[in-house]
C-alpha cells in the first residue's frame, strides 16, 4: 500500500520551496532576499518533514513488526462455540455491518463522506469475504494482532483491546463466523493516501499492529465475580473511550469519542442502576448516554450474570482523578 502520487507531489513542492529558497537567497538587495528566504525555506523544511513522516506511516502500514508464522489450528465449530462467537458478533457489527446487525458483510467506512484520507473498508467477514482463504489461525492472529493475512498491519482495528480475548472466546468467533451464510460482495483492498500516512507517521493514530500472542490466554470461569467482570470489560472496547484505566481520556485527533470517568461515576451507582443504564440508555441520574456509547450492543452481548459481573469489577476500583 503507497501513494505514489502523493508522494511525487510532496517531493514537487518540496523542490519548488528549495529552488525559491535559494533564488530568494541569491537576491541583491537584502529586504527581498530575507523576504523570500523565509517563508519559502519554511516552506521547503515543512514539505521535506511531512515526505519523511509519510514514508515512516506506509512504512507502519506495509512492515509492521516481524513474528513467527501461525501455529495452525482448527476450530471445531460446535454449536456452543458458534453460539458464543454469535454474541461477539453482535459487537463486531458495529463496524463490519451496515446496519449495525449480522450478517457482517462489510462497510465503506467513508460512504457518504468521511475524512479525504483514501478508501478503507471493515472487511466482509462472511464466506463471501476474503476470508474463506484464510486458516482459522489467521483469522484469530488478525483478530487479536491486528496483521492481515499478507502480512501487512490492518487499520482501525481494535486488536490492542482484543489481544486480550480468551483461546476459546478467539476460537468461538472464528467458529460464529464461519457459521454466517454468504453475503455481499469481497471487500475492496484498503487505499489511503499520503494525507493518511502523515497522520499514522506523527503517531497521532497507530496502526492495528500488536505483539504476536506466544502464551496461552485463559479467561477466569464465568459467573459474576469482579474477574471475570474485569476480563468482559477488558474485551468489550470500554478502553477504547474511557481509557486504560477507565478513568476517562483526553484525546487529540483522529479516534474513538472520549468517556467519562468510570472510577468515580460506577462506585456511586447500585447494582441494579449500572444494570438499568446498559439495558436502556439511561442512568440512574436520568441523564441520556452520548450517541458514541454502544451500550445496545453491550446489553445485546451480555447476560445478567455478565453485567453484574462487570459491575463487580468496576465497583471494585479505586477512583483516579481522570485529565482535566
């Protein structure tokens, strides 16, 4: 993936701003010499800088960190797996579906306008899609390690969250997605341009790309202890816009909508008010949850035993004075 284009014309600018920089300089009388050589050395220094940097993003993009190959495995597919992996299917949906519900054939992420960033697509993830190509250890290393098939690092991809999912939780949505029937058409290959790759080479948003997973992982037994609540809130993306540490996020850029401070907002709730607010939208406060909040898909996902289980967790924390 590179923008060839992109990068011609940044290298253009670039040479432009340095051929005024150095007739500006050559100038004999001093007010238009400095005159010109400012700004147009800016000028140079700016598009030399941002050439640099997109090539360390399409660097990101097409290298990320070496790994050893997958170990194969096969899923068995039976029908506790598939019906598990149903229920995180439920939250894939809210990228991999155009309506927000299975079957998860796709999404242009800019249809209908977007960022002029190229073209990026969530994948078809039904047999349909490209991974009817793909080996179940593929599937899960690009679940959970954020790395295509072909090697290079996905996009948007929230594999630092899903890292963390269980060998058998991994293997189930394997399982619920070999299941779906096919629908909708292969996804088109991922395009971003040069604008894109300034924004991954500044390191204002990471590619998926995460450590491969060496060492099994197991998820405490189901119930509604606080580890287990800790495990489902540690895979269900709440990270993702309240922080690591749930304490809220201060974000600069592109990226999820920013949370609230669940240290100091879920220790003050009843079980049953945490419970109300993921099954209908509004907490025990009658305040309305921000649009961002997918708590439908959570309340879709989880069982009762889940959410008391996740607010044993959250209960349990001690509160953190979140960014100002």
């Amino acid at each position: 993936m590179f923008d060839i284009l992109g990068i011609i014309v940044l290298l253009a600018l670039a040479a432009l701003a340095m051929w005024l920089t150095r007739r500006s300089w050559r100038a004999r009388n001093r007010i238009v010499k400095w005159v010109g050589v400012v700004p147009s050395g800016l000028f140079a220094l700016i598009f030399s800088l941002a050439i640099c940097l997109a090539l360390v993003g399409f660097y990101k993009i097409n290298f990320p960190p070496s790994r050893p190959p997958v170990t194969e495995l096969k899923v068995a597919s039976t029908p506790d797996q598939i019906a598990r992996g149903a229920r995180f299917g439920l939250l894939c949906a809210g990228c991999h579906s155009p309506n927000g519900k299975p079957p998860l054939v796709g999404v242009n992420f800019f249809e209908g306008g977007g960022p002029p960033f190229g073209t990026l697509y969530a994948a078809n993830l039904t047999p349909a899609g490209e991974i009817r190509d793909w080996s179940d250890a593929e599937i899960i290393r690009a679940v959970r390690e954020g790395i295509h098939k072909n090697g290079h690092s996905l996009i948007v991809m929230p594999s630092h969250v899903f890292r963390h999912l269980s060998d058998s939780d991994a293997q189930a949505i394997v399982a619920y997605l070999r299941s779906q029937p096919a629908g909708g058409s292969r996804t088109p290959p991922t395009k971003l341009n040069v604008l894109a790759a300034l924004i991954l080479g500044v390191g204002m948003s990471p590619t998926s790309a995460q450590p491969p997973v060496t060492q099994p992982v197991i998820a405490p037994a189901e119930g509604t202890s606080a580890a287990y609540g800790k495990y489902l809130v540690s895979v269900l993306v709440c990270t993702e816009c309240h922080g690591e540490k749930l304490a809220g996020v201060k974000r600069f850029g592109p990226g999820p909508p920013m949370g609230p401070n669940l240290t100091m907002i879920v220790p003050g709730w009843t079980e049953a008010g945490f419970i109300q607010t993921l099954r209908t939208g509004v907490d025990p406060n009658n305040y309305k949850l921000k649009e961002g909040m997918p708590w439908k898909q959570i309340s879709a996902f989880a069982t009762e035993a889940d959410l008391k289980a996740m607010y044993a967790y959250l209960h349990s924390l001690t509160p953190i004075q979140g960014p100002k």
